[in-house]
C-alpha cells in the first residue's frame, strides 16, 4: 500500500510524493494521520528560516488513530493515559527522543528541549526508512521511547488537535511563575497583571491560559483588529491596536491600566524583535518578561541594559516544553471554557498544504488544519 506525506525538498518547494506503508517493529507503531495543525515554525521552514537537513515531512500537531502497533511498543514508548491498542485516539510529542548523551541531558535533565540530539517529528530528515518521519502525511511512523498520550473522550475531536499548541502556551506561562513568591508580587499569580504583545494563535491560546490561570487585569495588542477581537474571545480585557497608536502610546494606556507602573506580567507573542523591546517597556519595575515568539532568528533590536538592571526585571525565555507537557495541555483542553474551536477557521486536504501555508497570517485566519485523508 502506498502512502501519500507532502515532502518540503528544499524552502518553498513541497511535493507530494508516495512512499510504501511500512510495519511497525517490536517498539513502534504506525499512526493514521487525522488531523494536523498548521505551526507558524512550518511557515518559517517553507520560507527558508530554519536550518533544517532537507528534505523534511513537515508537521507535528498531530491527533490521530494508532493503526497498526508493534507486540512491545507500550513497554518502550512513554504512554500516558493507559496502554494503546489499534483504533486508540492519541497525540505525540514532536520531541519525543532525547539522545540520553549529551551535556544538557545528562546534566540539565529537567530541561529535555535544550538536548542538542533530539529527534523530532516534523523537523527530521526523511530521505531513509521508515520515511514518515512527519505529520502532513496520511500515516507517521512513531519510533520506540515516543511520548503518547491518549486523548479523553470528554475533549472533542475538533480543538484535540490544539494538544500542541497548548502545551506551547501553557509552558509559557508556567515561565512566569517561576522563579517567583507571588504573595510578595514576584512572579506570575491570582490576580496579576498581563501584557499578550501579539494576538497570533499562540498569543490567543495564551490569553486563554492566563484567564483560567486567575490572571487579573490581561491586556492585548496586536496590529490585527479581527486578532484583537478574538483576543476578547479568548479571556483578554483591554486591548490596544498597535495599527492606531504609537509605541510611546501604548507605553502610556497600559500604565494608566496598571497604577502607573506597568504590568506585572510581559508576554512577547509577536516573533518581531521590536515587541521584544516594548514588552521591557510595559513591564513595572521587578516585573518579569517571558519571550514567546521567536523559535526562530528574526534579527535583532535595540535594548537598553541600564533598563534591565533599573527595573531589576527578570527575562525567561520558551524553547518548547518538556514532553510531560502534553498532559497539562489535555487537562486544560478538558477544562477551559474559553470558545477554543472558533480559533480553527480552516480545514483542507493535504495537496492544498502550500495554500494553507500561505494563509497564515491573513485577517481572519488563526488555526488551519490539515486533513490527509480527505480529498477536497
């Protein structure tokens, strides 16, 4: 049997092409392909700003069913949820293989995202079997010692794919309450004061989090106004149109908000190096900044150090997440009550991957999902 994977040959260059259904061994199984999200990293990579072994099967927010599974892969694999047979519901980690060797692993084990010998679905090479080391594809081979998690039935099939995005937004947040006392105003807690600068699907799903994390005042911005309307959407209480006023402005309303000195709280979103600036300027002073956006290099910007050290502010950067991460991220998806379906506005075949890509960005468009096994 033949199975259809959108190949990324080089930036801006996918085909779809056909590679033989492979089987699973002992320690792994093959996945059906259900739904995918499309990530603004996938954009970035088809744009030539991710150095990256070419070609790559793209893709990595990924539900699907287990379609065929090997005799010993619930003992090798991290399974969360109970054991997975064939028809199981499940996601997995993009980052699941850590190599167990290298410095971050065997000294920073409680940071695996920083291992620099990860494999990861979506960002592999493809050019050796099994092939399918992606998701924009109807089937994905996951190899022994994945992370998978078993989807509940109280999470609908429609936001299950949003597993990873969440995790992204969620661990973000978690940043922020670390290092921190939140009784004495140090770190993210019940009440707290946030700036989202950048209202993408991250941002928003970010804002969701603060809101049922017992944040207090949460501020927006974006440059988008269909963005900062489904900022409101998703929990946000102000938002300001980066489109309708200036950086000093902005400064200006989010102080009026906030006493006068700024929020407790600044989240970049944006992945623009000029809103890593601004959120040093909205912040109060021993507030903290969590920078968000900006999983790959988008240039540099202008920062003044005697800012830092006068606002005694701390800065936490988001690399991913570690793979227990997923299981926050379903939690909250079992748990939440903001409107988080309305955040995927489009749906479409695998061959329309590339208009998909191209939609990004665009008013209007937050999550668009890629269905392989559909033909139209």
């Amino acid at each position: 049997m033949q199975v259809q994977a959108a190949v990324m040959l080089q930036p801006g260059q996918i085909e779809i092409r056909e590679f033989e259904k492979p089987t699973p061994t002992a320690d792994a199984f093959l996945l059906q392909v259900d739904n995918v999200g499309i990530c603004g990293s996938d954009k970035h990579m088809y744009l030539g700003h991710t150095a990256l072994k070419f070609p790559v099967i793209p893709g990595h927010e990924v539900v699907g069913t287990v379609a065929e599974i090997g005799q010993h892969a619930n003992k090798t694999m991290n399974v969360m949820g109970g054991p997975i047979t064939s028809g199981d519901r499940v996601t997995v980690v993009p980052g699941s293989k850590n190599c167990g060797r290298c410095y971050y692993c065997l000294r920073v084990p409680g940071r695996p995202t920083l291992c620099t010998g990860r494999t990861i679905y979506g960002f592999s090479n493809c050019e050796n079997a099994p092939y399918l080391t992606g998701e924009f594809s109807e089937y994905t081979y996951i190899h022994g010692n994945s992370w998978v998690y078993k989807i509940p039935d109280s999470i609908p099939m429609g936001i299950s794919v949003l597993t990873e995005p969440v995790a992204v937004a969620t661990r973000a947040v978690e940043r922020a309450f670390s290092p921190g006392l939140p009784h004495i105003g140090d770190g993210f807690g019940i009440g707290s004061r946030v700036a989202v600068l950048g209202c993408g699907p991250i941002g928003l799903l970010v804002i969701a989090v603060l809101r049922g994390s017992g944040a207090g005042t949460i501020i927006a911005t974006d440059v988008v106004g269909s963005r900062l309307e489904m900022a409101k959407r998703m929990g946000a209480d102000v938002t300001i149109s980066v489109a309708e006023t200036t950086a000093e402005e902005r400064v200006e309303q989010i102080q009026a908000l906030t006493d006068g000195v700024g929020v407790d709280i600044a989240m970049e979103c944006a992945g623009i190096p000029a809103v890593f600036s601004e959120a040093l300027d909205v912040v109060r002073r021993g507030g903290k900044v969590v920078e968000v956006g900006h999983y790959t290099d988008s240039g540099d910007t202008r920062v003044r150090p005697h800012q830092i050290c006068n606002k005694d502010v701390d800065i936490c950067g988001v690399w991913a997440y570690p793979q227990i991460q997923f299981q926050t991220a379903l939690d909250f998806l079992q748990r939440t009550r903001a409107p988080l379906q309305e955040l995927i506005t489009h749906h479409l075949p695998l061959h329309q991957l590339e208009a998909g890509l191209d939609m990004l960005g665009q008013a209007g468009v937050y999550k668009v999902v890629i269905e392989p096994h559909t033909s139209v």
